[in-house]
C-alpha cells in the first residue's frame, strides 16, 4: 500500500467531521511529524493554500476551503502602516479593508494583492477622523511587487548581513543573501540598494541582493541619492544614453532649417524664468493685429532631436520627467542637450515649435495655428526683473524693447486669467518654500514663496497653447495623452464638507463655484490656509490618461501638456503627435501605447512629488536641528492646523514647518477635545486652543529618524518641571527611552521603537 503524501495527511486531517482549525505547530503536533519535518509541513500547506484546497483563517489557523473559495476575492493596493497593520483600497476605489498584520503574508507596502474580504470582523478604521467601519480581510496573492528594489542601512551580525529598510512600512529587515561582485565589502552603516528576492513563504526571513553601495549614512549627499533610489530613480545616465547625447550636435546645422517657419526677425521673443534656470523651454511675442493681438509661444523643439525608441527616448519614458529636490536637479533628458541645442538660450537660434494664438480686445481666442520654426530669443528674464519692471522699479535691467512688450503683454493676461477663473478654475493658493544653500550646501535660510504676476502672466500664456494644441488634435480626432483632473466623487464631496463644517465654515461645496466662494469667503482670515487644505485633501489628484475627461481644477474642456518637452515625458508625446499631423504623416503612436505611456507618465510624476517634498522634510529638519543644537530656540510664530489625542500640530508661519506641542507639555490644565477635534478646551481654566489660532511656540526636540518637530507653546516651562499627579496638571508618563540611529531609523537589530501616532 502506497504511503500518503503529507499532503494528503493533512486534507484529511482536515477534512475530519469534528475538525477545529488548529496553528501549524498543533498540527504538526496531531499529525506526528517530527522537528525535522516542520519547514516541510509550512511549504504543504503554502501550496495547498495557493491549490485553493485550504485557507488560513485568523490568528493563523488552517481549515478547508471545499476545493472552492467562498469569499469574495478583490484586487487592489495595500497601504503598510509603521504599527505593522495595513489598510487595503480596491482598485476601483470603492472597496476599503483592514488587514492585520498577521493577514498580510508576504505583501509589502503599496504591493498590489488580491485579498479575500471576512465577513464578520468589522472595526473602525485607525486613523481615520470621522468613525468609519472597514470590513477585514486577508491577502490571497501578490499579483504585483511596488518595489523591487529596496534602500536601507547596511548592518552586519556575526552570522549575517542585513539591511534596515529606510522605509519603516517594510516593517521587516532584509537579509542579505547575495552580493553585486566587489560589494562583498561594504562598510557597516553604509546605505546600499538591495535587490529583493522572490519571497513566498512568510514563515521565512525576506532576502535579497546588494546591488549598489551608496555611501555613508552620514554623508549628506547619500541622503539625497537615498531618496532618489527610494523612489526608482538614478542621478546619473546609462553610459549609453551619455555617449547617444555627445554625438549630438551643439550648434543647428543647414539641415535644421529646412521646412520650417523663419520667425528671427519678424518676431521680437524673449524668455522669462526662476533665476537659477539653465534650461529654456519657452519663449513669448506679442504682436498687435488689427482685431486684437496675436501671442506667439515659441516651445524647444525637443522632438527634432530625441527620436522616437532611440536610446535616450526610452531613458526620457522611463525617467518621465526632471525631478527638483532641494539641492540638485535630476533632468529627463542629458544635460548636452538641456541647456545647449535644444534650450531656448538667447542670443542665439534655435529651433522651436510654435503656436500662434489669436485674441480679441478682451483677451478671449478667436483661433489658433501651430507650425514647426526657427526663432532668435532677444532677451532672457528673470520672475525678479519682470516684477520689478510691474512695479515700476527703475533698476530692473530690462531692455526697453521688452518692457514695451511687457506693459501690453501684462493687462492681456490679467484679462484671460479673469476670464478664466470666472469660467469656474479654481483659485486655491497654498504656499510654496524655498531653501537657499549656504556655500557649505547646507541650508543657510527658508523662505515661503508668493506666487508673483510674472508668474501668473506666462502661466497664461502656457494655459493658452496647452488648451490650443489640445482643441486641434481633438479636431483632428487624433489620439493624445491628456492631462486630466476628475471632479471629486460624493464620498469626497461629503469628507470636504464635514471638514469644512468643523472648522467653523459654514460651506457644503458642491461644485466649483461652491469652492471658490469658499476661498473667497476664508480670504484673509486665520482660517484661509486650514480651509484651503480642507479643500485640497478632498480633490483628486491630476494625472494622464489617453481618455479626454476634462480638467477640473482648470475648468477646461480638453487640456495636454505642450509647453515643456525638456522636462516632462507627456509633452514630447505631444510634439510628435503635433508634427506629424501638420506635415499629414501617419500617427507616430497606437491608442495602447498612448495608455501606457500615459499610466508610466502618472506613476513617475507621482514618485517625483514625493521625492521632491522628502527632500525638502529632509533639509528643513536638518535646519531646525542646527538651530536647536545653537539654542535659538524662538519664539516662532505659528498656526494651529490639526488637533490630535496628545496634542496639536502647529505649523510655523514663515517655513511652513509643522511640529507637535504635546498637551502633556501645557501645564495650566488638563485639556479635552470636542467631537469633531477642531478644539481643546482646559477642564479647570477653559482655555481654548482652535484650528486657525495663531500661537507662539519654542523648539524643544528634532527627531531626524521621522523627521519630526516638537514645539512648546513659548514662555511654558519645560516638561520635565511638571508636578505631576496634581489635581489639574498633566498625567502621569512613564515611558521607555529608545535610542534611535540618526538616518536608520531603528534602534539596533533593526527592531521598530514605538512612535507616535500622528494623523
């Protein structure tokens, strides 16, 4: 008789009348296996589970699945909190679910799963402001790994080398399984970039391989390369694509001009930018007609040199786009041809692609045309120079000829621009920070940026040709990668209003009318810039699609991006679409690449945002960290954003660094918050503190691991003065230190210390 397989053991284990759902070691236990036989017992009932033959119930207790599965299976995202739970979205948005983190298997953070939903535990869902109730459930499959490849910190043990991950939703260390050859060496505490093996079995230790030593931790430099690697981007070029991009030309060659539109002398252009741009993408004129004017937008003509599948295109697709973090400038494209043949320097020709857009004496469009063209730019600008010429400052160094352009140039865009937002785009203006290097390259100051008129005025003239190329593919019913912006669902509707009703604003948006009488209304107030992030915290985020859904932020109909092919993947997608419709070629591209081609474009976009404020988190907690270790320690001024359990956040007014003054830190009173946590109220005195509320504060702790701040209120004694256990003062707080490494992010052997919750 043929001995069964363990397999077969444990199905009919089972599969028994009176079974109860056992943990694998009681299993192995009933089954008679020996020590030795354990591992093969956890790979049995893996591949069972996977054969859809038995399920692994909570608290990781196997059963039979009757050769089916009977809850229902969906797909989506799992998002990894740091407490080791995760809460999983659907991949139509609709469909939200808490997994345990015992439920998680071998899923990561922001892996796509396929889950299967519980039906009967049901809990709130932590974090969240409002009570809400998540069904729970558990990951069936991995179906697609967000990330491969891992940053962390290179520790050793004396029996193996591991890697901390930076991200602490990983929530496990790395062991090092294998080395790129010549990185057997890597020096302890070095960050390195970890290649993740395929990992099934999650009774097993993730593993994976070295494949780039970055550096040491405390080099300021590395920090920056880790946030880039984080995020599946390299500083550098493929030596191919660089050794592509010398062979280019620097200067136009006969060949260039042909077939194109003359436009150097009958068209006087200039180009306005930050002071610190090397690159020139755009460039203006301004031409009075007898019915209005003609604005002509001159863009670089990057299409002309970076051909389609060649090599430096595909590094340009999988880049997607530059990247601006605080002390570098990551491009999509070889700096041979950024700054030299294909930017708009003045002074010099070069080749563009050109639309010309006709407007009446109101500044509406009456008609446009686009065209291939050679131009000559007669002057480069600064936003500084052009504001000053706006307000009549005499040193603006601005050439006559321009400042004639500019004075016409600036009351048409203040009519479009007014047009516009009364067409209903919307006018939520939140802060932008920039921090100035020292020559250290250390960050010597912070400053908030205000969106000045220059600004606003090649803003408009960019919206224009965006919306004019869009209109004439449209027409021509060609495919195009659109720049889209969904209207928010009714979920978000509803979320924007309660915030809103919270704050003491008495609004119930609906459309976007409804948001900018809003703004309107908080314009000025204590209230503006916590309202605007109500608003904002509602919307959906912009991206691309090869569908035409319009863009509601800007209340446009049809929109792409046309105006920067040095920077942005989906803009040179547009040139070629554009050429080869003007010159009645065949489409450069299929509706399935325009569809993946716009997905690759949302996706880096996406990482870049996030790389971009990482960086800025980074270099202004190191800011604050100098000022602290100096005892300039405030006051600042500030204003209270959000209201937690332990305290509230405070974000300060000049560098829009936020912190946390924890209540346990106010020792007048004890406070409680009110339903909707929009205030705190002291249970003895009756002090208030509100979102809105202006507040001095003093730097009291910078946590470089998370990159957080802790602030007192100014002029409060230092917690640890506090008398506690009185009547009136803070609760009693007896707490564990944990020594946390300054850029790891965890104490050693890579175990987690507790943070605090932060909302």
């Amino acid at each position: 008789m043929t001995k069964p397989t363990l397999e077969q053991r444990i199905l009919d284990h089972l599969n028994k009348p009176k079974y109860q759902p056992l943990r694998r070691p009681e299993l192995a236990k009933v089954l008679h296996l020996h020590d030795t036989e354990r591992n093969k017992l956890r790979a049995a009932l893996l591949d069972l589970e996977k054969q859809g033959k038995v399920v692994c119930l909570r608290k990781n207790r196997w059963a039979p699945a009757d050769g089916k599965r009977s809850l229902p299976v969906i797909s989506g995202i799992v998002r990894v909190m740091e407490k080791g739970f995760a809460i999983f979205k659907s991949d139509d948005g609709k469909q939200e679910a808490y997994i345990a983190r015992d439920n998680l298997k071998c899923a990561l953070h922001e892996d796509r799963v396929s889950i299967e939903l519980l039906p009967t535990a049901r809990r709130a869902a932590p974090g969240k402001r409002f009570e809400h109730q998540l069904t729970e459930g558990r990951v069936v499959e991995v179906i697609e790994r967000k990330n491969s490849e891992v940053v962390g910190l290179l520790r050793r043990s004396p029996y193996y080398a591991y890697v901390v991950p930076d991200n602490l939703r990983l929530g496990q260390d790395i062991r090092i399984a294998e080395w790129e050859p010549g990185l057997e060496e890597t020096a302890e505490n070095h960050k390195v970039v970890v290649k993740l093996n395929d990992w099934t079995d999650p009774f097993k230790p993730l593993f994976g391989m070295v494949i780039e030593d970055l550096g040491d931790r405390d080099d300021p430099n590395v920090e920056m390369q880790c946030i880039l690697r984080t995020h599946g981007f390299r500083q550098n070029f493929p030596e191919a694509v660089l050794a592509a991009a010398e062979k280019m030309p620097h200067e136009l060659r006969p060949e260039d001009y042909e077939n194109r539109r003359d436009l150097r002398e009958s068209h006087f252009t200039f180009t306005i930018d930050p002071e610190t741009a090397r690159d020139f993408d755009d460039a203006v004129s301004l031409e009075k007609i007898s019915n209005g004017w003609k604005l002509s937008v001159h863009i670089a003509d990057v299409a002309h040199f970076v051909r389609k599948n060649s090599v430096i295109d595909k590094e340009a697709l999988h880049r997607g786009n530059s990247i601006y973090l605080v002390d570098r400038v990551v491009m999509m494209l070889p700096t041979e041809l950024t700054t030299r043949i294909c930017s708009l320097n003045p002074h010099v020709d070069r080749l563009a692609h050109t639309v010309e857009i006709f407007l009446d004496e109101k500044g509406e469009m009456t008609g446009a045309e686009s065209f291939r063209s050679i131009i000559h730019s007669d002057a480069r600008l600064t936003y500084e120079q052009a504001h000053a010429v706006f307000e009549g400052k005499p040193d603006h160094g601005v050439p006559p000829q321009v400042v004639a352009v500019l004075s016409d140039l600036l009351p048409l865009t203040r009519m479009i621009r007014a047009r516009r937002m009364a067409a209903g785009s919307l006018e939520i203006n939140t802060p932008q920070i920039k921090c100035l290097l020292g020559p250290d390259g250390q960050v010597a100051s912070i400053k908030k940026g205000e969106a000045k008129e220059a600004y606003h005025l090649i803003e408009e003239c960019m919206l224009l040709a965006n919306v004019a190329v869009a209109r004439k593919l449209k027409e021509a019913e060609w495919p195009a990668i659109h720049r889209i912006h969904e209207e928010p669902d009714e979920d978000q509707w509803a979320q924007m209003g309660m915030e809103l009703q919270a704050l003491g604003i008495n609004a119930l948006p609906k459309n976007r009318n409804d948001i900018n009488a809003v703004m309107d209304k908080i314009a000025g107030t204590p209230l503006e810039y916590t309202g605007s992030l109500a608003v904002l915290r509602n919307l959906k985020r912009a991206g691309y699609s090869a569908e035409a859904s319009g863009h509601f932020g800007l209340a446009f109909e049809d929109y792409v991006h046309f105006t920067s092919p040095i920077r942005r993947y989906p803009d040179l997608v547009i040139h070629r679409l554009l050429g080869a419709l003007e010159e009645k070629k065949k489409k450069p591209y299929r509706e399935n690449d325009i569809e993946a081609i716009a997905a690759q474009c949302t996706r880096t976009e996406t990482e870049a945002d996030a790389a971009e404020k990482e960086s800025i988190d980074l270099r202004r907690c190191e800011y604050y960290s100098k000022l602290l270790q100096k005892g300039e320690t405030g006051p600042y001024s500030g204003c209270i954003i959000k209201i937690l359990g332990k305290g509230f956040i405070v974000e300060l007014t000049d560098t829009i660094q936020r912190g946390l003054v924890p209540f346990a830190s106010i020792t007048d009173d004890r406070y409680e918050l009110n339903s909707s946590k929009t205030r705190a109220t002291g249970q003895r005195n009756h002090k208030t503190f509100t979102v809105g509320d202006p507040i001095e504060v003093e730097l009291v702790n910078v946590d470089m691991a998370r990159k957080f701040i802790d602030f007192q209120i100014a002029g409060q004694k230092a917690a640890a003065s506090f008398t506690t256990g009185k009547k009136g003062g803070p609760p009693r707080s007896k707490k564990k230190k944990v020594n946390v490494s300054m850029t790891g992010g965890r104490p050693q052997g890579g175990k987690l210390p507790k943070r605090r919750k932060r909302k």
